[in-house]
C-alpha cells in the first residue's frame, strides 16, 4: 500500500525522477522547482507584497498565527542554503500567499539541507510541465500528464498553462476518458465546469493551440486529444 503523502523528501525525488542531485540544485535556484521547509507552532505573518510610493515592495499583514505546515523557500534562499549547508530564514514564500515571515523579534527558523521537501501539488506540477514521468525515464513520455489542479497540462509533449474554468473542464474530460467513456456533451462539461458560456471556442479562447488538447466531434460532443 502506497501512503499518499503531502510531501516527500529530497532523495525520494531523486530516485523518482533518477536525476543527480546537481540537476535538483539548478532547478531549485534558478525558480523552477519551488523548496519548502516544515515548520511546527512558528509565530508567522501572513500576507501580500506590494509596491509603495517608494517602487519597493512592502508587506501587508493580513494573518498573524502560531502556524504548523509547510512554508516555501525563495530561489535566493535555496541558493544560499545549498552553499553553505544551513540558513537561519525570517522570510518565505507559500502558494495561497506571496509572503509569509517570522513575527518580531522570534527566532529565525533554522533550516538545513536535510530539512527541504517538495510539496506533492509542486511535484506534480513540475511533472506535467517537463514530462518527467515517475520512473524518470523520458521516452516513452505519457501521452497525458496534469498537475493535481489541472491547472498546468501536458498532452503530447506540448504544455498548457489553464485558467480555473479551463482546467476544470481538462479533468472532467480526463474523468470521463478513465472511464471508458471520452466522448461528452460540451454544454453538460462547461456548466459542470461553472462556466457562463456554453462554447467550448470561448472558454478557451486564451488558449491559441486548444484544440491539440481538446477534440471536437463537431456534433457537440467533445474529449481530450491525449490518445
């Protein structure tokens, strides 16, 4: 039985992508692959970055809580970590907030190589954007991949990057294919899916290419284009 954890430690994402750890460093530094660190009962601070006056940015406090969880790394932060083997961080990153800090004068939290893990929706995001499958081998690449909102998608070596409504209507069809039954109504997708319109061409009117993740029957039915 396989525990469906919500993140998992650096080597075992080198065993699963079969990359060196070198290959994991440059991903991490160069904001391609976002790190995090667990944190237990921190005194954090929640909140948005924003310009001021001053063109620098500033934080705007919207949550201040003793917080247990995962807080992500910055590129520079990982940068400097992976250098020097610890870092004492005040400032993070997580993905429903863009800044998240240490409150006052409390403690840094020390965090050392050992610390970093990969949030799953993060590994899975990577995946369906790169193509990495998860035995790390390349070729033959999966035909569909996604990441576990939908929001990013690769189908035959070609990436999409989807709006909320769009990748609801890309899992329905994934859904449906599982199923053993692709072929759906495309009036019955899109009002599932929460969207106002009722034509496929307008939902995904921002995505140029669709129709090489999308297949229309041209009698209204519709599936993914991913055999």
């Amino acid at each position: 039985m396989e525990i469906e954890k919500a993140y998992f430690t650096l080597p075992e994402i080198l065993v699963r992508w079969n990359i060196p750890e070198a290959d994991l460093i440059y991903l991490a530094e160069n904001d391609r692959l976002r790190l995090s660190v667990r944190v237990f009962g921190m005194p954090i601070e929640f909140g948005d970055l924003r310009a001021s006056v001053d063109d620098q940015p500033h934080s705007m406090p919207s949550e201040r809580k003793r917080y247990s969880g995962l807080l992500d790394l910055h590129a520079q932060d990982a940068f400097r970590l992976f250098r020097s083997g610890e870092l004492a961080l005040t400032e993070f990153r997580t993905p429903n907030a863009s800044h998240a800090s240490v409150r006052g004068d409390e403690s840094p939290v020390l965090c050392m190589i050992g610390d970093l893990v990969l949030r799953r929706e993060e590994r899975d995001r990577f995946e369906a954007e790169s193509g990495f499958s998860g035995s790390g081998n390349r070729n033959p690449e999966p035909a569909f991949a996604a990441s576990s909102d939908y929001q990013t998608i690769r189908c035959q070596r070609q990436a999409f990057h989807l709006g909320l409504i769009q990748a609801q209507v890309v899992r329905l069809l994934h859904e449906a294919a599982l199923a053993g039954s692709p072929w759906i109504s495309g009036k019955t997708v899109l009002t599932s899916a929460g969207s106002r319109s009722l034509k496929m061409s307008d939902v995904f009117k921002s995505q140029p290419q669709w129709r090489d993740l999308i297949r229309s029957n041209r009698r209204g039915l519709y599936r993914l284009a991913c055999d």
